[in-house]
C-alpha cells in the first residue's frame, strides 16, 4: 500500500506541515542474500510529528531506522532530512543533526550523566560554560533533578532513569529529528507507561520529528500520530493515524496484527468531547461526570464506576457542556478485528 496522498490547501484548509524526514525508493541488499532486507520502501514523515514503524519481528524496521542516519548504507533510493538527500553528506556530520535513542540506551559507563549528555555538544565545539547549562536544561526537561544526577554514574541509575538520560543526550544539540528503536522495550510495565506519559508531555513542548520503531501495538496506538505497518522486507502495507488503522484495517494481514481487541483499543482514542451531545439533549445525564478531553474508555468506566446510563461532560473551565451516553459510545464501536477486505 502507498502512502495517503496529501490533504490539499484549498482556501480555509490547514496546509500539510512539510516533510522533515523523506525515504523514496529506499532498498537494502547485503551480500549473499537472495531478497533485501528493506524493497524499495517509500515513506514520509512530517516535521513535528511521531511515525512509529510497527511490524512482525525480522521485517525490517530496525533496519529502516538504522539506514536514514546511515549507520548503514542503503543500497538504492534517496533519504531526504529536512529536503536535503543525506546520502551523499557526511555520515558523521549527519548523525550529529539526528537523535539516536536505543533499547540498552548506550550510556559510557565510566562517564558521568553530565558528561554523557554533553558529549555531542562538546564534540561540536560549544563553550563549556554552555555544555553544563544545556546539560541541566535537558536533565529538568527530563524530569531529573539537575544537582542530583549530573555527577552520577550510569551503574548508580535505575532503568528508567537511565532510560531518561539517553533521551536527553539525543536532545543535547538540538536536532531536528530523533530516531528511537524500542526506546521503553526493556523496562518493566509499570516504569515503561510513566516513561510514556512523560516523554508525551516532553513531545508537546520541543515538538521533535521522531521515528520510533516498537514491537508492541498498545505503544504503538498510545505514542504514534501515524503508524506505518511494515510487512516482509519493509513493504509498507498500511501508513495512517491509529484511529483510522484500528477502524478499517487495510488487509487481512494489518487485522491479524491489530487483533481482535481492535474495538476497546479505538475507545482509547476517541475523546468524549468529539462526540458529546449539546446540553439538555436526548438523555438525561446520569451521576457520572467527564471532562470533553478524556476518551471514550473512560467515559465508559466513569458510568460503570457511577451505575449511570449517561454522563454529564464538562468543559475545560469544569462546565457542563453536553452530555454523553453508553448508546452513542456503542455506535462509535467497530466490528472487532475489522476482517480482510
């Protein structure tokens, strides 16, 4: 399957943001191996978004992540950053431009946290007195207190900690684009889904281009504004927002890999305020209440919770603004599994 085709930019119509990362005809062969790795894959990524590569294992997305800031080369195609075709800049000079964030994170281990975030930075010549400030930035905008980490060692962090430190190193020159391969993969449950939330709340301030391969579908729906589905060899079998891919899988490949829990999933995605009736419409509200940003699942789990066949919902100032009901939430419900088409 191609990708969607751009929204046009008719009068009163919001423009596309501009493509920060462009993959066009990208192919990997590695000797002595009859099929490539990655055939021929074309994908593009919009500045400011997230893209998450989401596939059976050995399809080829590590592969993909690893090839646009060329720790390996592509034997065919272009890989665009920001317009520019990276396939013929340097190497070095290009993955300073692009954050790198790994499932073992790759701190050094006999280098403090400070000195592992600002390694990048000092690499590129910027003042010392420069390093150490952007370094205490990028440990507060990570949620670690600056004079409790800085002269710490790897070894003296917990996983999540660690975890975070890697992401501010990525950040440390402010690169335009980041690349994580399952970043939150070897972290326990618990941990892995604040490491979420937070790197979420993070994405919404610094608004970086990210690509970020996983294995695990939940991450998948809860981080990606787009995913892109990957079949054998990187052949892109569906690329679309979680809602869209849960609501009308493209094959019956893309509905076995969603699975049949397809349904509940989409109730996470919904916000209740997308589908609220105006105030003193049908139905009257129960004793449940919910705020117009929360998703339909917990509209649901609020009327479960309240024995109400209905909810009033509440504007961002706390004001009733319509209410909401266990009917509409149903009909906004499709089949599970979605079917082959």
């Amino acid at each position: 399957m191609t990708e969607p085709a751009a929204a046009g930019t008719a009068e009163g119509a919001v423009p596309e943001r501009r493509e920060m990362i462009r993959l066009e005809g990208v192919t990997k062969r590695y000797p002595g191996q009859d099929a490539p790795a990655v055939d021929d894959l074309t994908l593009g990524v919009r500045e400011g978004e997230i893209v998450v590569l989401l596939g059976p294992s050995g399809c080829g997305k590590t592969t993909t992540l690893r090839l646009i800031n060329r720790l390996i080369e592509p034997t065919a195609g272009r890989i665009l950053l920001g317009g520019e075709d990276v396939t013929r800049a340097d190497p070095d000079e290009l993955r300073r431009r692009i954050g790198y964030v790994i499932q073992q994170v790759g701190l050094f281990p006999h280098m403090t946290v400070a000195a592992n975030i600002g390694l990048i930075p000092r690499t590129l010549g910027r003042p010392r007195k420069r390093v150490a400030e952007r370094v205490d930035e990028l440990l507060e905008m990570v949620g670690l207190d600056p004079g409790g980490y800085r002269g710490r060692y790897p070894k003296e962090l917990s996983g999540g900690e660690q975890q975070r430190v890697g992401v501010a190193r990525a950040l440390a020159a402010d690169p335009p684009a980041m690349l994580m391969d399952e970043p939150f993969g070897a972290i326990d449950p618990i941990t892995r889904e604040r490491l979420q939330d937070a790197f979420l709340e993070l994405q919404e301030r610094i608004r970086k281009t990210i690509v970020l391969v996983t294995h695990d579908l939940t991450e998948a729906l809860k981080l990606g504004d787009r995913i892109a589905i990957l079949g054998g060899r990187a052949k892109l079998v569906q690329y679309d927002t979680p809602a869209a891919i849960l609501a009308e899988p493209a094959d019956a490949f893309v509905a076995s890999f969603v699975g049949t829990g397809a349904a509940m999933r989409r109730l996470r995605l919904v916000e209740v305020g997308s589908i609220a009736l105006p105030a003193g419409g049908p139905g009257r509200a129960g004793g449940a209440t919910v705020r117009a940003d929360q998703s339909l699942y917990e509209a649901l789990d609020a009327m479960l919770r309240a024995g109400a066949e209905s909810a009033t919902v509440l504007d961002g100032d706390g004001r009733p603004a319509g209410t909401v009901s266990w009917s509409t939430i149903v009909r906004q419900t499709p089949a599970a599994g979605g079917g082959g088409r």
